[in-house]
C-alpha cells in the first residue's frame, strides 16, 4: 500500500515538472516574441522618420529647381528691357553672395551672366569607375574635370589619356594623396606636386596648370601654413580651385544616388557659378548612379555644363588675391 502511494506521489511530481515546463517554455516564447516585435516596430518607426525626412528635402529640392524655373519662364516673357534690366540687378546679387562665400573681390556691375554655368569636379582618380564616369559624360556630350593623383598602372595611364583626348580638363590633386606626406613642409609639397606634373606631362604630352589641394585650400590638416603653400602654387603659374556645392560622396553618411542628386540641385540654384565637388574612387558608385540624373536635372534649369579652364570664375575658399 505504502509503495502505491509512493508511486503515486512520485507521479505527480512528475506532472507538475512537465506542467512546469510547458509553462516556462510558453512564457519564454511568449517573451522573446515580444521582444521580436518591439524590435520590429522600433525599427519601422525609425524608418518611417527617415522617409519623412528623405521626403522632405526631396520636395524642398523640388520647390527650388521649379522656382528657378518659373522665373526663367517669367525673364523670357518680358520685354528686352525688363530682361535686361533684372538680368544685371539678379547677376549683382548673385555675384556678391557668391563673392561673400568664397571671399572674392565683388563682381563689376557691367557684368551679365549669360547662363548659370555648372562644373562637375571628380577628385581622387583615376578608379574603376572612371571609365564608366568617362562613359556617361561622352554620351551626354558634357566636359568636366578631374583632379587626379599619382598611379603608374597600365590601366590608369590609358584613363589620363584618355581624360585629355575626349576634352576634359586634367587637373592635379597631388601624386600620393598622403596627408601626412604631402602637408609635412613646404619641400615635400614641392616635390609631390612637382612629380604629378611632371608624370602627367609624360603620359599624356599635357602639363597641368590647375589644381585643387587635398582637402581643399581651407585644410586644417596642414602642418604648413597654407597661405605659404598658395604662395608657391601662384609663383608656379598654377590656379587652384575649390568648390562651393558638394555632393556629399565624401561624408560619413552613405547617401544613396537620389540623396547626392538632390544635395547638388538644392545647392546649385543659389549660384550663377557653380563648382560641384564629386570623388572618382571605386567605392563611389552612388557617384556613377547619380550622374545621368544630376545631368538631367542641371540641364533641365538651363545649367551650362563645362570643364574648368582659365576664363572660368575662381572658386576658392582662401582667395588667391589675399596672400601676397
């Protein structure tokens, strides 16, 4: 009798174990659930407020390139007077804004801009990509320019070459592209500028006149005062550029082709000139998908597309004029 109702305890014990774990098992399944979906949600929401915001800008952009537009269309319907007359007072104010920004001299009030004039700008190359650059921009009949570093492959040789050939500007950007290197003294400067021209010169029969510093002439990173360096680049009988519209390939932000287009669009109605700073590497290739669009839309507001040469307009954010 004793052992029957041993057998019974021990039985029930069991059960209520089994009945444990049934439970556990649901609450924990239960629960990781619940963690699952909150995650989830999380994540929508904060997708939600990304799109919001993508959409956001993407109408700002788009309130903008129409504007520009509609007062185009408004110039054209004017008399020969009118048009005139608020074709010199718009280029003045636009000129001295534009002046302001990149600390240039105030434009003459007897200058007209004939067109707002766009210049597509790829620093860092030549890359895998830049063929497929090269590609777009002839088929589209655009020039732009190219700020290039030092590379002595096959590859890269027949890209310098062919940058000259198709009439784009080749301009320098420095032979290794190391901080650290070229901004150590005003010497090391020399000698790496000195070795890009000099292989540019033997690749492609073209000696480079216009540069842009690496990180611009406005660099913080530079152990040399850059005003030394701007010195020795005008007694060299060169011209720097840097830029006043980025596209935004070089931030930390990844943005998608779309974003970079519209970065460029918001920017580029403020300007009657306008240097737009891209970047040639093989990681760029939202840079690549931008393009056509870019093209599109700049030629849709009546942007002149060209390559930087010596009439163009000197964008610079240490005016070349302030260092004697």
């Amino acid at each position: 009798m004793e052992e029957k109702t041993s057998n019974g305890f021990s039985e029930q014990q069991m059960r209520r174990r089994r009945i444990n774990k049934m439970k556990m098992s649901i609450l924990t399944g239960a629960g990781i659930w619940i963690i699952i979906l909150s995650v989830l949600m999380v994540a929508m929401f904060v997708k939600l407020v990304f799109l919001e915001n993508k959409l956001d800008r993407l109408e700002k952009s788009i309130l903008s390139v129409e504007q520009v537009v509609e007062e185009q269309k408004e110039k054209a319907a004017s008399s020969p007077h009118e048009e005139e007359s608020e074709s010199m007072s718009d280029n003045g104010a636009a000129g001295e804004s534009a002046a302001q920004e990149n600390g240039q001299g105030e434009n003459t009030s007897t200058e007209v801009e004939e067109s707002r004039k766009v210049y597509l700008t790829f620093d860092d190359g030549p890359s895998e990509n830049t063929s497929k650059i090269l590609d777009i921009l002839k088929e589209r009949n655009i020039k732009a320019t190219f700020f290039v570093v030092g590379f002595d492959d096959d590859a890269s040789r027949e890209l310098y070459q062919r940058i000259v050939a198709e009439g784009h500007t080749l301009g320098m950007h420095s032979y290794s592209h190391k901080y650290d290197m070229i901004y150590a003294s005003l010497d090391a400067f020399k000698e790496d500028m000195s070795q890009l021209q000099s292989y540019l010169e033997e690749v492609t029969g073209v000696t480079p006149k216009i540069m842009r510093f690496p990180g611009g002439s406005s660099n913080q990173v530079s152990n040399v005062d850059m005003k030394d360096l701007i010195h020795y680049v005008k007694g060299e009988g060169l011209t720097y550029f840097d830029w006043n519209i980025e596209s935004g390939d070089a931030t930390s932000q990844a943005y998608t082709s779309d974003e970079l287009v519209q970065n460029v669009m918001t920017e580029v109605v403020k300007y009657d000139t306008s240097v737009v700073l891209m970047h040639d590497t093989s990681a760029k290739a939202a840079t690549v998908e931008a393009l056509v669009p870019m093209i599109d839309q700049l030629q849709g507001i009546g942007a002149e597309l060209l390559p930087i040469d010596d009439t163009t307009k000197l964008i610079q954010h240490i005016p070349v004029d302030s260092v004697e």
